[in-house]
C-alpha cells in the first residue's frame, strides 16, 4: 500500500516550522485531485483488505491509496 498524504502526526516530527508544515500541506493539497487529505482509516481499509482470505491471489501489487495524486 502506497499512501499519499494523510492526515497524521508524522509532519511534526521532521523538524519543519509550523509554517513550513503549512506550506507542504497546501502543495499537497493542490496536488491530490480529490481535494483533501486522506484519512489513516482509509489506508487501514486498504491494508485489511489485501491481508484478508479473499485477496489471497493478489501478488506483486503497489496500491495507491494517495486521493489520485500518481496520475497528476
């Protein structure tokens, strides 16, 4: 699984301003053609999925979960 922007706490931990972790957000945002951030509940849905009995002929696959953000 391959996430885009999330909505998590991770950005506060890599040292950036508050205004700088601004700026990242709004360029994301401009970036993601659904016009939001992600939810890390959407990503788990992803997850459990793949991890579930009924994808058990899923091989070698990246999923995006990322809003469009790979086909801009």
């Amino acid at each position: 699984v391959a996430p885009g922007a999330i909505d998590t706490p991770i950005g506060e931990h890599q040292g950036l301003t508050p205004e700088r972790r601004a700026a990242v957000r709004r360029w994301q945002l401009a970036h993601t053609p659904l016009g939001r951030i992600g939810r890390p509940e959407e990503v788990a849905w992803a997850i459990t999925r793949l991890a579930g009995p009924a994808a058990s002929f899923v091989t070698g696959v990246v999923l995006p979960v990322d809003g469009g953000a790979v086909v801009v």
